[in-house]
C-alpha cells in the first residue's frame, strides 16, 4: 500500500459512493467550495493494488500574523470493509501523510476531526498516543441524529413523537406551503434564507456564516448537490433549510425561522417534507447534523444549549451517533501555545 497525492475525481467520488453514509466535508465538490472560499486544498488516497481504499481532504487556511492551519474535516475515510488491522495501517498512512503535510506548509496545527464514532475510539488510540494529538474543541457538531429512510412512510411516522406528528399535520392543516429550489433557482432565492437566518441568529444568539458563504455555496456545489427548502404562510417567508444531498445520505446543515407565525408550526413540516424527498430520491439516510447529547451538556464550558434545537430533532425519532472528540496535532509550539490565550 502507499499514500499518493490525488487529482482524480472520478475515482475520489467513485471510492466515496461505496461507502455508507460517506461525510460530504470529503466530497470533492465540497472541497472545490472550500477553495472559492480561499482554503488551499490537500488531497490524499491510500491505494492498494491500483484502488482507494482511504482518502482525507484536508484545508489549508490563513490565520492571523501570516500563520496557516490545516483542517481535516470528518475525515480520515477509510474503507470499513478491511479487517481491523489494515483498516489501522490504512488509517496510520494518511495521518502520517497529513501530519507531514502540515509541517512541510509550516502550519501551526493539524486539526482533526474524524469519521470515526466514538464506540471504535480504540482505532484511532494508537495514533494518538504515537503522535501526541491533544484533544481540542470541534468546530462542527460531533453528535447527531440519523434516520434510516429503508423503512416506509408510516415506519417513519410512527417513531416519531407524537407532538412532532401532530406538529406536522397542524402546519399542513393551517395551510403552510412548502418549496424546494436547486440549480439557478437557489441563487435567485438564497438572498431570503440569508435575510431570514439573520432573524434566527440574532434571536436564538448563535453565529453564523457570511452572505458571501451561503451564496457561493449555493454558486459552486453542484446542482444535485445541494438543495433549498422554503416555507411559506399567507404569502410571507417563514421558515428555510439547505440539505445537502451526498452519496446514499441526505444531511440537514442550516436552519432558519421568522418570529412570525411560529405557531403554525412550520419548521416541522419543512423537515418531514425534506426527509420524504430525500427518501423518493434513493437516499437511505437522512442527517440531522447536529445535536448536543446530555454528556457533551455536561462537558461544555460556554454555557450554551441547544437543549431546545435537540428535542425538536430528536422528536422525529432515529438514532444517535457520536464521532470522536476533535484532536490537534501542535506544529508550531510557540503559536499553537499563543493560539490557546487567545481562544
């Protein structure tokens, strides 16, 4: 087996298509986005007689001071199917790769943040120890909730809670309609989901990405790719989500609502309809990305909740997954040392 540099798309994606649930941050497509955004893209597969049977993608970002850092994104992924113990080789090979890379570019840190789930931490432990990685907080959620879409309509239905079915059919009772958007139609109604998702920020006290994000993400990912939900009532934009559509996984990344109409119970019927569209395109799961578990409540040092973002998710029933902690790899001592003041 060897580690190469990777330009290959179509074996990339080809690679990724076989795997279940495969994370989007690894999709070539993402990758092409995060570079519009001004990322440097790094590249890398494991090959094992001429086929991938791992890949990471990694970031390599700007800092403050003329620093850079690279970020890997859910990721390593490696092919489940290999025993444990060529799933560790495989595993070893790309950190190793990464872990290079980063010290070649003179970033400060290599920042993980893995597909692994928490269950099969042992994987990753040798690693860890071998390299030094510290623990480090995750930028993207590390619990979520995922609903397996094989099972038919009423399945889905009947698992939920029975406030969030009630919920559902209130919001299509009092009338709320619902639209999807993708192709040029997203970039001409982008703009009302970023109009909204101010609203929801300033309320609910969470950050956001820039208009400039949501926009070029709506410009670069592919038409397939990635799709716009709107809710509306009385003729008035209540509610918006973008889902991002991946391999055999459809995954709710961003959310928004008005103060308005709140008790026409839109963002429930928005999801249930997302979730029977993803489930009519093939799609075998779909991805609440992100919860915040009653552990990682108990961990978290900002005092925020997402206490009632949660129970809304976990109203439509599925299952929780939990992937392992972020960890860092310090580069650059003096920096990295600098880095944890100032956050």
């Amino acid at each position: 087996m060897e580690v190469q540099n990777w330009s290959d798309q179509e074996n990339w994606e080809k690679f990724l298509s076989g795997i279940q649930r495969a994370p989007f941050q690894q999709s070539w497509a993402w990758g092409e986005f995060q570079k519009a955004c001004g990322a440097k893209i790094f590249r890398i597969a494991t090959v094992r007689n001429q086929n991938i049977v791992g890949i990471a993608q990694g970031l390599l970002e700007p800092w403050r001071f003329g620093q850079q850092t690279l970020t890997v994104f859910s990721g390593p992924v490696v092919d489940f199917k290999l025993g444990p113990k060529e799933y560790q080789e495989v595993l070893g090979l790309l950190i190793k790769k990464m872990a290079d890379e980063a010290k070649s570019k003179k970033a400060m840190y290599l920042h993980l943040e893995t597909a692994i789930e928490k269950r099969n931490e042992s994987l990753f432990k040798k690693f860890e120890v071998e390299n030094k990685f510290i623990k480090a907080k995750a930028f993207q959620p590390v619990d979520t909730i995922i609903l397996d879409l094989k099972q038919d309509e009423n399945s889905l239905l009947q698992k939920m809670h029975e406030k969030t079915r009630y919920n559902i059919r209130l919001a299509e009772k009092k009338g709320v309609s619902i639209a999807s958007y993708s192709g040029f139609l997203v970039k001409e109604k982008i703009d009302e989901f970023v109009k909204i998702n101010k609203e929801t920020t300033s309320r609910d006290k969470f950050s956001s990405h820039s208009q400039a994000y949501y926009k070029k993400m709506a410009e670069i990912l592919p038409e397939e790719m990635f799709r716009l939900y709107i809710a509306s009532f009385e003729n008035q934009l209540i509610a918006a989500n973008i889902v991002i559509n991946f391999a055999d996984t459809s995954i709710y990344v961003h959310g928004a609502s008005s103060n308005q109409f709140r008790n026409v119970m839109a963002p429930h019927l928005l999801q249930w309809r997302q979730i029977l569209e993803a489930k009519a395109a093939g799609r075998n799961w779909y991805d609440f990305f992100g919860i915040q578990t009653e552990e990682r409540k108990r961990q978290s040092k900002s005092g925020a909740s997402w206490a009632g973002i949660t129970r809304f998710k976990l109203g439509f029933g599925g299952q929780i997954f939990s992937y392992l902690d972020a960890r860092e790899l310090p580069i650059k001592k003096t920096w990295y040392s600098l880095l944890k003041v100032l956050r």
